[in-house]
C-alpha cells in the first residue's frame, strides 16, 4: 500500500449504476498505487452492520474479532523479501498445509532474490522457495523445504460469501510483524481494479475481487480475509488510497480463495500455461512496449542479461519467439512464462530499417516477475 496496501518497500478500484467512480488505490503491497473501476451494490443498500443473514431471518451476533483474530493468526506467517534491486518487501502469507505451502500474494515475491517466512505462531524463521504464480491473479505459492510442523489455515469457501457479511483482514500490518486485524462488511463480489504499482510503474487489472469497507493497511497483503468463523475465504491483495481514506470510504480487496485454489492447484500439476508460471523464472533481459501495428518492441536490453550479451539491439521488434506469432509486450511474457532457465528460444525480429533476421537466445534465471 503506499504504503497503505499490504505490503511494504523499504530503503526502507464501485460503478454506479450507470457510470464508473474512479478511486485511487494502493497495492497491499508498498507502493502500489490502483485506480479502480468497481461495481457491485451500493454501501447505501445495506445498512451498515446488517449481513445477508438478517435480511431472511433473526440478525446475527457482531463477529467477535479478537476471538477470530486470535484462532487465525498462529496459522499465517510474516514474508520478508530482499529484492535484486537492492531493496526489501514484506508482506503475508496463508498456510496451506504442515508441508509448508505458503499461499501469498505475487506482487509480495515480485523480484525477489531471497525469502523468509516467519511463524506468527512461535516466532521460528524459514527460507522459502517460490513455486509458482499467476501474475494476472496476484497469487504465488511458496514452499518452506522440509517443514512438517508448521500449523494450516482452516480453509472456507468463496462461494457462500454474500454482501453485508462481517469479515476480517488480517496480515503483516506495516511490515513490522506484528499481526492487524481489520474488520469489515463485504460490499460487492465482483470489483475490479486497474492497479499501478508505484515501485515499478506497472499496471496490472484485477478483476472479480471480494471488496469489504475496511481500512486494510501495508503489508496485509497476502494475509487473509476469514469470515465469522475463522474460514479463510479470501486472500487480501489490496487496499483503497489516501484520497479514499480522506472521504471515509477506505475498503479492502482480496481475491476469492477458490479462485487462488485453482491457481495452486495448477502449480501443483506442474503443468505451466499463459498465465500460471512454475518453478524458477526465466528472463531474456529486456524491457519492452507495444510495437505498432504488432510485435513487442525492445526498448532496453538489460546488459549483462541474455538478450544483451546475445546481440539484441534496442529499437528491434520481437515479431516470434520460435513457432509462436508475437503481437505485443503481453504475448511476449505470455510465451515466455511456459519457459525455464537455460531453454534456448528462437527470436524473430524485425530491424527497424524493416529486415528480419533471427537470434538464438539462452534464457537466464531471473525474480519472480
């Protein structure tokens, strides 16, 4: 969040009924700042404290948030990130099993070189692998190697969340790892976001989110969004900005667990598509943009990286990577994700006097990204 999402950097997203507000939102993660698109039922519909339950029958008691918070928290871990840019993240996690399955959000990994998840639970300190993870989603899967003991969420499902439920965020607040809990009513069921990240100017669209009227704050991200019994049925992922906060309409967006299940389960078949990346990352070194009218234009070729040291020149076009057609930057990464390091890829490139010629290419290990 700007730190006001959850997650932070150190060194140290309601239509209306016929158009679109547009809020300033921030990333759970340190310096993502969203501006989102979302819809769902106005705040106004429901009266503040009524769930869907007392709208057919007798209203529920108010959840009892330091009992819930207190059940949930031994079963989510701190994330602490070293980034091969020099700088660190924080952030949350979900522990999936004893195994050691961390599920978290991927913008809290994003670049990383170097993981440890601490167990809110005892204190004890693990490294952590990355997986897998789904960009488009905002979701990894981490894994601690060898641990049998540390404790599992009790896992819910989306499926029964209905707007007016009482919920809880609850995550790494600030990144100083102690645990927050935020609770809130869900608002809608299908917000969507355009989000910035302010770290790396990158946008990313997240669509058919929980939002939940709640203040969630930095380094939440990745933690969980449990309902009145303790169920994880969310995976919280962002938050709305200062602009928001100032107008009393802070809320708090998650991705719905059976949403970010799917995408673990993919991980798990070890099965890479388009979106869901396994294992190690490979990079071919380069920043790159839309090319008109097609291709992913190579705008900086990383030196020291394999499309540098290979010979690919700023201003080329990637017009194919191998039998793949490459229409723009997203196709690019598209075909890349279902890469390793190491694999040789085939470029075809357009110079810009309108040749083509062809560059082979071993792909390096890179961060999650």
């Amino acid at each position: 969040m700007d730190e006001d999402t959850p997650g932070r950097r150190s060194r140290s997203g309601r239509g209306g009924l016929l158009s679109a507000i547009v809020f300033l939102l921030v990333v759970a993660l340190a310096g993502g700042a969203y501006v989102g698109y979302h819809g769902g039922l106005p705040r106004w519909a429901i009266p503040a404290g009524q769930t869907d339950s007392n709208l057919f029958g007798p209203p529920l008691p108010p959840m009892d948030t330091a009992a819930v918070a207190a059940a949930v928290e031994p079963d989510l871990v701190n994330i602490n990130v070293s980034l091969r840019t020099g700088l660190s993240a924080a952030g949350s996690g979900i522990v999936l099993n004893p195994g050691g399955e961390i599920l978290t959000s991927h913008h809290v990994v994003k670049g990383a070189d170097e993981i440890t998840v601490t167990d809110i639970g005892n204190g004890a300190r693990y490294p952590a692998t990355v997986r897998g993870y789904d960009s488009a989603d905002d979701i990894a899967l981490l894994s601690i190697p060898g641990e049998t003991r540390i404790p599992a969420a009790r896992i819910g499902s989306s499926a029964g969340v209905r707007i007016g439920d009482q919920t809880l965020a609850i995550g790494n607040a600030g990144g100083a790892g102690t645990p927050t809990s935020t609770p809130g009513n869900v608002v809608s069921l299908d917000s969507s976001i355009v989000a910035r990240d302010a770290a790396d100017l990158s946008r990313k669209a997240l669509i058919g989110m929980i939002e939940v009227a709640a203040p969630v704050v930095s380094g939440q991200s990745g933690g969980a969004l449990v309902d009145r019994s303790g169920a994880v049925v969310g995976v919280v992922t962002a938050a709305s900005g200062d602009l928001a906060r100032s107008e009393g309409k802070a809320s708090g967006y998650a991705i719905p667990i059976d949403r970010a299940l799917a995408v673990v389960r993919q991980i798990r078949s070890g099965i890479p598509t388009d979106t869901v990346h396994i294992g190690p990352t490979a990079t071919l070194g380069v920043m790159t943009s839309d090319a008109r009218p097609s291709g992913a234009r190579v705008d900086v070729a990383v030196y020291g990286l394999p499309a540098f040291d290979a010979g690919l020149n700023s201003g080329e076009v990637i017009v194919g990577v191998d039998d793949r057609q490459i229409t723009s930057a997203g196709t690019l990464r598209a075909a890349l994700n279902v890469r390793r390091p190491d694999d040789v890829v085939h470029l075809d490139l357009l110079e810009p006097d309108g040749k083509h010629r062809t560059l082979a290419v071993s792909l390096a290990d890179g961060p999650p990204n």
